[in-house]
C-alpha cells in the first residue's frame, strides 16, 4: 500500500521521469497497472541506492524521449543498410 501510494505521489511530479513513465505506461495499460509498474521502478531505484549507496539523480522528463528517438534511427538505419544504403548520422541541431 505505501509503495503504490508513494507511485502515485511520483506520478503527479511534474517534469520527472516517473510522472513521463507513469503517463507512457497509463495510456497503454491503464492507471492501476501504470501505478504498480511506478511503484515496482521505485522500488528498484531504492534497491540500486542503498546498494550502491549513492543518492538519487532525477534524469528528466526527457529520457526516454531521447533513448526512443536513438532505438528509432538505429532501427532505420539497420533497414537502410539492408537496402544497399550507406547511412551516416549528423549531429542533432537544436
């Protein structure tokens, strides 16, 4: 009950990478399941933390957005490369 209940709290944290999973997972499971799938990614980050007896560092609301955007260009350049292309990357500009 505590681990779901500090799910949600991290869920309604704007500009985190809880409330950025909690509303990626929302969408395609539903709110109950996102909240346990919230609690059980808190939990690992405390196992990680007394382990490794480090403090926690926030990675931002942007992560997954920035490792889905490189899982995607290596996917096409994979069936580029398949279809006889030589493919380079540039640096993004922002």
């Amino acid at each position: 009950m505590t681990l779901t209940e500090s799910a949600w709290a991290g869920s309604k944290k704007k500009d985190s990478y809880l409330n950025s999973k909690y509303h990626r997972l929302a969408g395609r499971r539903g709110k109950k399941r996102a909240l346990v799938a919230i609690g059980h990614k808190i939990l690992i980050m405390s196992y990680y933390i007394l382990k490794n007896k480090v403090g926690y560092k926030e990675i931002g609301i942007s992560y997954l957005d920035e490792k889905r955007r490189k899982k995607i260009a290596g996917s096409y350049r994979k069936i580029l490369l398949n279809l006889g292309y030589d493919v380079v990357f540039l640096k993004k500009v922002a």
